[in-house]
C-alpha cells in the first residue's frame, strides 16, 4: 500500500460559511513536511555548536524523511501480506 506523503498532515474541520455552506479550510502541511520539520528540528537541536550549512542540513533531512517514508511502506507491506490466524 502506498502511503500518501502528501496527504495532510492533521484532520480538517469543515466549518460553515455566512451562507450555510459547508467548506473545508486549507489543510496546511502535509505529511512530508510535518515529518521533515521535526527531523529539522532534532538535527538543528542536536547540532547547535557545529558550522553545517542550512543547505547540508536539508539535504540530510530530505534523505532522512524519504527513509521514513519507505519503511513506512515496508512495514505496511508487512503487515498487509502477513497471514492472520485466528483462533475460535
């Protein structure tokens, strides 16, 4: 199963305009950008004292979020080609 990286990253509430229609909102982040976001922020805390380029860093995000994303995908192979067995 292929899991949607760009989806949103959290649930929209539809609200209701001054016509009573109902309307979703913009969603806001995605999937992949919350996750880089906070591999950014754990990379950015634990390198704090070192000189890394901002470019550098994006870069190992990026890579570090695709990885996330893929073994994502594995495990959820995993799970959907696993045999269940059930006991009555």
């Amino acid at each position: 199963m292929k899991i949607d990286k760009n989806a949103p990253a959290f649930p929209v509430m539809p609200v209701q305009d001054q016509f009573g229609r109902l309307v979703a909102p913009i969603p806001g982040m995605t999937k992949y950008e919350q996750v880089l976001l906070q591999i950014l922020c754990a990379k950015e805390m634990q390198n704090n004292h070192s000189k890394i380029g901002l470019s550098t860093l994006l870069k190992e995000c990026t890579i570090l979020a695709d990885e996330y994303f893929l073994t994502l995908e594995k495990l959820q192979d995993e799970k959907e080609n696993s045999p269940v067995i059930s006991i009555n």
